[in-house]
C-alpha cells in the first residue's frame, strides 16, 4: 500500500532499538527520508548502519530531557535533511517502579521527565513548521498502562495517561492547520525492556524466560488473548500507518496494538 509519503521527512525518538527502530525501518520502505535519535551511550550508529541501505538516514544523539539537546537536534535535522514533517516520540523508560509508598519524589520526576515533558519539548519542536505548511503527522508512544494502570509501575502509567491528554490537546489546537496528533497503546512487545523484565521474573522465580513469559501472560495479562508478546514491527505498521497520507482523517485517536490486553472499551 502506498502510504503517500515519500520524500516526506521523519523524525523519530527513541529509535535505537524495538519499536522506535522498526518505525524508522517502515518509514524509509515507504520513501520517507528519515533522521532518528536517541542517547549517545546506546546503539544509535548500529541502527543507522542497520537502516542505511534502506534509503537516506541520519543519525542524531540527544537526550529530550535536556533542552539544550532537544534544541540541537532539531537544528541538526533541519540542516541535514529539512524541517520534519512527521515527527514520532518513541522515547521513554519503564522508570521508578515498586510499591506507591516507597517510590520517592525522584523516581516520579524522572520518569515524568523523560515519558511526559521529553514529548512536550520535543512536539514544541515540531508543530511550527507542520503549521506554516500546513501538513503534519505526529504520532506519540502511550501504553495500556496509561488507561489499565499496574499499582507497581504507577509512574510509568502517569507518565502514559499524560501522554493520552497532551495528544488529544495538541490534536484539538492545531488540527485546523492539517498537524494531526494521535497516539498507539501498545501491551508487552518483544522488545529490549521487556526482555530485561522477563530476565528479572525468571530469576526471580527460578525459571526459564519462556516460563517467566508464559506465566506473565497469564498471571499480569489475561486480556492478551494470543498469548504472545507482540512484535516491534506489528506496532511500526500502526505507527507508520498514522504517519501517512492514509491517515488523513484521524486526529487525536488513540490505536491500542495489545492483544486485547485493556479490558475496556472506553479509552
């Protein structure tokens, strides 16, 4: 399918790895020109040089807890491949879990930091040029936490929810000028997050990390009625889908890619 978006250009966050990678690999199969960026300490070059042979990509580090970064990345993109036309945040951490009464104000704010402002400074960013051209994608990473919330993790599920609002207030300020904001929910993907939270369970338990995800599934996901972790490239088609030409009338929508894990229908 033609996704009409060739020559478009795609910035994506977190994208050195898991679903953030597999969106910029569908991006570029699909014409965009894309840059990603994520932290200098990770595997940034390794996924430009996986993603190269694919089409024009560049490669930016940054960290979007810091405006002075944000600010250079930006900078960077605009002057290497132009002002993005569609932006995806992928970024973010699982941050301070536990039980609520022994989490301190530190692992709030950190993980707010990162999953909720990281967002906002970055889609600050963003929005001008989409307006003044009057076309924009922006498609944000939210989570089935954000509206099925695990007492263990209430961080990350605020950071999510927040992400649920920032969205639809962005879509209702500026989808008069064609910069359509829509968010993807996705549950328990095969990713470099869940792998070291399966490793932490099977130890834990004395297990196998197939056993510790079996029984994850059936103990802390009962909803996800195939009984499998999903695949980062199952949420970049979403995501890449958003990202179109095709997606010309979804604004502020919320596309949950979760097995049936959220057992309700609203949110």
């Amino acid at each position: 399918m033609d996704l009409g978006i060739k020559d478009r250009i795609a910035l994506i966050s977190g994208a050195d790895s898991g679903m953030g990678l597999e969106t910029a690999r569908q991006l570029l199969q699909a014409g965009a020109r894309v840059a990603i960026t994520d932290l200098p300490d990770g595997t940034l070059q390794q996924a430009h040089d996986e993603l190269s042979a694919l089409g024009q990509v560049i490669a930016v580090t940054g960290d979007v807890r810091r405006e002075n970064d944000v600010h250079r990345i930006w900078s960077e993109v605009r002057e290497r491949l132009g002002d993005p036309d569609i932006y995806v945040n992928a970024a973010g951490v699982t941050g301070a879990t536990g039980d609520f009464l022994d989490v301190s104000d530190a692992g709030w704010l950190e993980t707010l930091d990162i999953n909720l402002m990281g967002a906002v400074r970055m889609c600050r960013q963003a929005i001008p040029a989409m307006r003044q051209r009057k076309w924009g994608r922006i498609v944000l990473f939210a989570s089935e936490d954000a509206v099925q919330p695990y007492v263990d993790e209430l961080p990350y599920c605020a950071s999510k929810a927040g992400i649920l609002s920032l969205a639809k207030g962005l879509s209702k300020a500026y989808g008069a000028d064609n910069v359509l904001v829509n968010t993807v929910s996705p549950a328990f993907i095969h990713t470099p997050m869940t792998d070291a939270m399966m490793e932490k369970r099977a130890k834990e338990k004395g297990v196998s990390v197939d056993k510790a995800i079996a029984t994850f599934l059936d103990e802390e996901r009962p909803g996800m009625t195939l009984k499998r972790r999903g695949k980062p490239e199952e949420v970049a088609a979403a995501v890449a889908f958003l990202c179109s030409e095709r997606a010309s009338f979804i604004n502020g929508a919320g596309l949950r890619i979760d097995s049936g894990s959220v057992f309700t229908i609203a949110g």
